[in-house]
C-alpha cells in the first residue's frame, strides 16, 4: 500500500469569462485546491459519501478521504501495467475494469481495500469504455465492438460475476463506431433507464427501459464521420432531460456540432451553443438541485459553465488536463486528469 503526501497549494480563484458575446449576468467564481499530485492518469472517479475513489494508470486505484485528506493507492499486481479508464460502485465494493487486452475487472473492498479479480477477457479488439450499476446488485460495463455490436457484460449478483451479452442482443454498429474511454461517462443510467452513446463514423445513442435486456438507437446531430468525432460523453438530470457532448478530437477548437441537448429522454436531440462556448469536451455533468440548468464540462477548452442548460458557456479555468468531473453537490465537484485530482468550490 502506498500512501500519497499531501500537497498543498494555495487557493486560486478565478473569474468565469462569458464564452459569447452577450453578457449573462455576474460572474461565477471557483476556487480549486489540489487534492493529488503525483505522475498520474486519471480517467475514472466515483464519489461515495466523503471519500474519492479513482481509477488510474500504472495498474493503480485509490482512495481520497474529503475530510482528513488521508490518502491511500495501491498497485495491482499483475503480469504487466494496465490502465484503468472504468470505475462504478456498489454499497460495500468499488469496481474498475481497464482498456485493452487483456480486460481484466477487479472487485474492491471499501473496508481494507483488498481486492479481487472477478472477469477476465483475452481479444485482440477487446477495449472497454465505461461501467455503471443500476443497484446493488446489478452493473453494465459497454466495450468497442468485436462481433459488430458493442461488447457488453452484466453482472446480477453484485458484481461476484460477469456475463457476456451475445451480441445478436444489441443494435449492430455500423463499420467504424465505436465508443470512448474518456471519462467513465459513455454509459448513463437514472432507474432502470439506461443510456450508452457512441462516436467514429456515427454518434448515437442507445436506449434501453428495462435494465439492458432490449435496447433502442437513435441518430444525434453530433459531428461524426471520422474515427476520433463524435459523442465523448452524457449525462442525465432526470428521466427527460440530458445532455450530450464530445465533437473532433483531431480540432480541439472545433465548438460547433459538439453539445446537444434532450428534453424527451434521448428520443430527439437539439444542438445548442452552435460556434460558442468550448471545443473537445472529454466530460460534461449536470450540477445537483440546479432544475436542468446547471451544467459543467471538462476538456481541451479548460473548465467551462453553464446555467441555462447549455445554451450559453462561461470559461472558468484554461486548465486543459482535466479529463473527467463529478458533482459532490451543488457547491462542490471533484475533478481529475493528468497528474492531479481537485476539488472546485463554485463561489
């Protein structure tokens, strides 16, 4: 076990700078401080109570307690380093599952963090994106495709073990669709609703009522056609109302086709902010008790901030490292990327 020395920084504070031409009222203030640094990549958090837990790099996870600031990492031991780009949670264990070949998906002790390997797959196409749970019991991990559809595995017995899904069960891909592994959010889910999303040479998303047993696919207007276009990533505020974001990771700078919005549940999606606000975005979630229309994103455009639902954006940081962002409440997020992990406090 390694334990991580805290580094202390001194508060930043900048100023929100509107992204359009029309000004939307005062200012958002945010002050970061620096929660880790270390020579790390990190792609994948997920937020339990008043702990952090991520996933990284190197063949390592971690935990981050909010309150003492007490750190602890541990390095997997396995054959060789694999990175971790997936992480989810259930009451008493934290998941994580790597990028490539071969896929491995470790069960996580809250209590001592001891874990255990629980699926493995060898394929020379395998690639996993994303894992969430839909309860205690039962989780989905998505993955690029190899038989034409994307690679899906469940678990039904919180998380003791996982199944591959067939993939005559799925929509088909079309050739060049995939998925991407850039911050743990392809895959949303709110009840039994669960929504998966996809980029390359199409940007869709994937719906399914009833916990992953049938699903539907709708077109999006989300820039699409080549490997590295299309949706990075989504998120829901309720059962209608959800967000989508990504655009062309070869233009970083491209902030049009790049945000769509739903208010139907994904049946039908609208671009929005169209040559405004940010460019690449690898992460976008909804900000808690904000009606819909707190929205914040992460990316190569720095920090960037909404409050109309993503109409209009507000730069709150330059800060292009940041990979993947999550909500501990309306006040405060937790965010992650190359080498670092803070905590923004919206003023």
């Amino acid at each position: 076990m390694k334990k991580l020395v805290l580094i202390v920084i001194g508060i930043l504070l900048f100023s929100c700078k509107s992204t359009n031409s029309v000004n939307r009222g005062d200012a958002v203030k945010i002050a970061l401080d620096t929660l880790l640094q270390d020579k790390i990549s990190i792609r994948a958090l997920v937020l339990d109570h008043d702990k952090v837990w991520y996933a990284a790099d190197q063949s390592r996870f971690g935990c981050i307690d909010l309150n003492s600031n007490q750190k602890k990492e541990i390095k997997i031991i396995s054959e060789k380093n694999v990175e971790f780009r997936s992480i989810a949670q259930t009451k008493k264990y934290v998941f994580i599952l790597n990028v490539g070949n071969p896929a491995l998906l470790y069960k996580i002790s809250k209590i001592d963090l001891s874990y255990e390997l629980v699926y493995q797959e060898n394929h020379d196409k395998v690639f996993y994106d994303s894992m969430q749970f839909w309860n205690d019991k039962e989780g989905i991990a998505i993955g690029d495709p190899i038989e034409g559809s994307f690679s899906v595995i469940t678990t039904r017995d919180g998380g003791a073990s996982w199944q591959k899904t067939p993939s005559i069960q799925w929509p088909q891909l079309v050739e060049g669709e995939a998925a991407f592994a850039a911050s743990n959010t392809n895959i949303v889910i709110k009840g039994n609703a669960t929504w998966v999303v996809s980029g390359g040479k199409k940007a869709r998303v994937f719906y399914s009522s009833d916990k992953g047993k049938s699903w539907s696919v709708v077109e999006t207007p989300i820039v699409q056609g080549k490997q590295m276009t299309g949706i990075f990533t989504a998120d829901f505020y309720n059962s209608k109302t959800g967000f989508i974001s990504g655009g062309n990771y070869e233009v970083l700078n491209q902030n049009f086709d790049n945000k769509a919005v739903t208010y139907d549940g994904g049946k039908s999606w609208k671009l929005v902010a169209q040559n405004q606000g940010f460019g690449y975005a690898s992460c976008i979630q909804y900000i808690p008790n904000s009606h819909g229309k707190g929205l914040i994103s992460v990316g190569a455009s720095g920090i960037n901030y909404s409050n109309d639902g993503g109409t209009s954006w507000k730069q709150c940081s330059t800060d292009s490292g940041l990979f993947t962002i999550r909500l501990l409440n309306k006040n405060t997020a937790i965010a992650a990327g190359k080498n670092k992990v803070i905590r923004i406090r919206f003023k």
